[in-house]
C-alpha cells in the first residue's frame, strides 16, 4: 500500500470566482476552432479501459492520451500554441476568432508583429510546446529548466532551435529567474502560472488546455463521467480543465486534484483551511518532474477552490504503477505509454480502488462509477520510463 493522503474541500461550490467565466464551454469552442486550424492537428485518443476497470471495481476508466499532440508527445502544445496566438493577434490589432495557423505562419505577419522572443521556465513539457509554437511562428524562445531537469527534455527543447539551460535552483525559483532575464532582455514572458500582477497570458495558455477537455468531452457522448482526475503542479490545466467540466456537468461530477507528495502546495492549501494559499520549499524531488512545483498559480487556486471536490498527496509509487499498469492493462484494453506526471492521475485511481477502502467510500467509487483521467504526457524522459515500466523501479520490493 502507498501512501496515498486526502482532504476534502469544504469551500466547494461555496463562491464562483470571476475567472470562471472564462473557461466555459464556450470559450472550448473558440480555442479548438482555433487549433483545428493546424495542419498537424487532430484528436487525440480516448482509451478505454473496461477490462481493467471491472478488475479494481469500477464500472469504466477512461485515459485521454496526450502523447499524440502535435508530434510533441505531450498536451503542453496547446497553450503555448494558443498563448503565442493571441499575443501576435493583439499585435496586429486582431481577435483570436478568424485567425488562422496559415494566417500565422504567413511571413508577412512576421514581418507586421517585428521579431518577439518569449521565455519561460519548464521541467520540459512546456517549454517544448513554446520552443515549438514559437517556430512554428517565426519567433524565438528561450527556455530555463530547474536542476536535475533530463537531458532528455533538455535536448528535445534544443531541437526546436530554442536557447535552452538547466539551472541550479528549483522550478519556482527558475520561474523567478525567466521573469528576470525577461525584464532585462526585454522578452515577453510565457508562464504557466500566475501572480498579482501577471494574469493574462497564463489566462491564455489555461485556456489553450481547453481543447484537450472539449475533446474528451465529445469522445465520451453519452458516457458521462461520475469522477474525473486532474494532476496539479501549478495547477493551470487541473484549474482550467476542472472549470470547464463544471460548465459542461455541474456538480454533478466528483473532480479530485492529485499531487506528489514532495511538492503538494494546493494539497497543504486546503489541509490548512484558512482560504490563503501555502506553498511547498526545499528540493521539490519527485519522478513527477511536470508536477514539482512548490507554488500554486493564483488563477488556478481560485478555480479549484470552488471547482475541485478533493485533494490527493500521493508518494512516487503511485504514479509509477499508473505507468506500469496503463502499458500493460488487461484484455482488450487499449495500451497507453504514460510518462511519470502524466500517470499519476490514473495512478490514484488505481491505487485508491486497490488498497484504500475508507477513500474509495468516502469519494463514492463503486462499479457504478465512469472515471475520466487525462494522461498529458508519454515518454518524455525515456530512460527512466524504461526503469519504471520495464525494470521496476519505484516499485514493492
């Protein structure tokens, strides 16, 4: 059994905040018609597995698959794409609405935006999406990475023809660093996460993740979900994704927040139930590099607050044996490659239905239940997927 801690989160459904109007299902649709525009865009897949949920006791699992997302292997190219549009849109004095990808990639809208460079801090997911949508766009990135990053990570941000480095700081601390370089080079900062003060482009980049959630949305019809799973590390896309899937079921659906133990801020927000926000220091050291940050965004801790009914703080087990059973479920099955962040979701759900009844109970998981989690990234560091999945690591001994 790993140690797999909840709370529960008494200011659910007490007070909407403002922000929340801005991740409805309306605003889904404009961002994925936006998207749709890409020449290499398309759904990515909803794996089903019914097999593997009769075996733990539950009525259907569901897995969004992000490892197919723009060539990219992971969902992060949504709000870099989405983040960037609308930063050149404002540039040329348009709406995000009717502007396209060919629109954008046109040199003669490189030439009306002038040259932009964008930085940003990442464990690796999101700095490759905006290595990637700054390419795509003519533009510059430059990208700062915390210590004990993969090289892995590193080198695919390189590719893309991003300046990319590996700090010696932990990712709140590189956060600081990007913010930094950005008012002292005079680049336009691309951050995942919010503060006072710098709120509209991590609004953007949240509200790129959209797509992701519309989809699934769409994949599952009729098979409305009683439970879905959102991992956090700043929290945009589990505040974002969780928003959204109020607009569209209500309260009508249980939506459980998942950490890493070693980095579990909005877990110790809650736990601390004074509705101001805590935050997590020291080295951050988790498997889940996408999910080692110490530090909520405020957007995101407003939108959870209201939206999400519980919190998780899980150790590296978990996640790991997500990893293991999602590359190999039972039957029929479809296989998932899900890296250590991005199973960490289905990896609670497992490990909760397995080994922890008082939870099970308490959340309401039973073989009536249709659980929907999002895998948001495959094998980005493949050599540690390969220690985890094929050699055991993290594993009982």
């Amino acid at each position: 059994m790993a140690k797999t801690d909840i709370v529960f989160n008494t200011r659910c459904k007490k007070t909407p905040p403002q922000s929340l109007g801005l991740f409805t299902a309306e605003t889904a649709a404009r961002t994925a018609a936006f998207h749709k525009t890409f020449h290499s865009y398309t759904p990515t897949p909803l794996a089903c597995l019914s097999d593997t949920a009769k075996h733990f006791g539950a009525g259907g699992i569901f897995v969004k698959d992000e490892s197919f997302r723009f060539g990219l292997n992971a969902f992060k190219g949504l709000g870099g794409s989405f983040c960037l549009g609308r930063y050149m849109a404002e540039k040329l004095g348009r709406d995000i609405d009717g502007l396209t990808y060919a629109e954008l990639v046109n040199p003669r809208t490189k030439t009306a935006v002038g040259d932009i460079t964008f930085v940003t801090a990442t464990d690796g997911n999101h700095g490759r999406g905006i290595a990637w949508a700054a390419k795509e766009f003519g533009q510059k990135a430059v990208v700062y990475m915390p210590k004990g990053s993969a090289a892995e990570r590193l080198e695919n941000i390189r590719k893309l023809g991003a300046h990319a480095e590996i700090t010696n700081v932990n990712y709140d601390d590189t956060v600081r660093f990007a913010k930094q370089q950005a008012d002292k080079n005079g680049w336009v900062l691309v951050q995942d996460t919010a503060w006072e003060g710098y709120e509209q482009i991590p609004t953007w980049i949240m509200q790129g993740y959209l797509t992701m959630a519309a989809e699934a949305v769409e994949q599952l019809g009729d098979k409305k979900p009683t439970h879905i799973f959102l991992q956090a590390g700043v929290g945009a896309m589990a505040g974002a994704v969780a928003a959204y899937m109020r607009s569209v079921y209500g309260f009508d659906v249980k939506i459980v927040v998942v950490e890493p133990d070693k980095a579990d801020c909005f877990y110790q927000t809650v736990k601390a139930g004074d509705g101001q926000i805590h935050t997590v220091g020291g080295a951050l050291d988790t498997i889940m590099a996408g999910l080692a940050c110490g530090e909520p965004c405020t957007i995101a801790w407003e939108l959870l607050e209201y939206a999400a009914d519980a919190f998780i703080s899980m150790e590296d087990k978990v996640a790991a044996d997500g990893m293991r059973i999602l590359s190999s479920p039972l039957g029929d099955d479809d296989r998932v490659t899900s890296g250590e962040s991005g199973a960490s979701g289905f990896g609670a759900v497992a490990e909760i239905l397995k080994n922890h009844l008082q939870i099970k109970q308490s959340l309401g998981l039973d073989e009536n239940s249709t659980v929907l989690c999002f895998s948001t990234e495959g094998a980005t560091d493949v050599e540690n997927y390969r220690n985890i999945v094929w050699y055991g690591k993290y594993a009982d001994e």
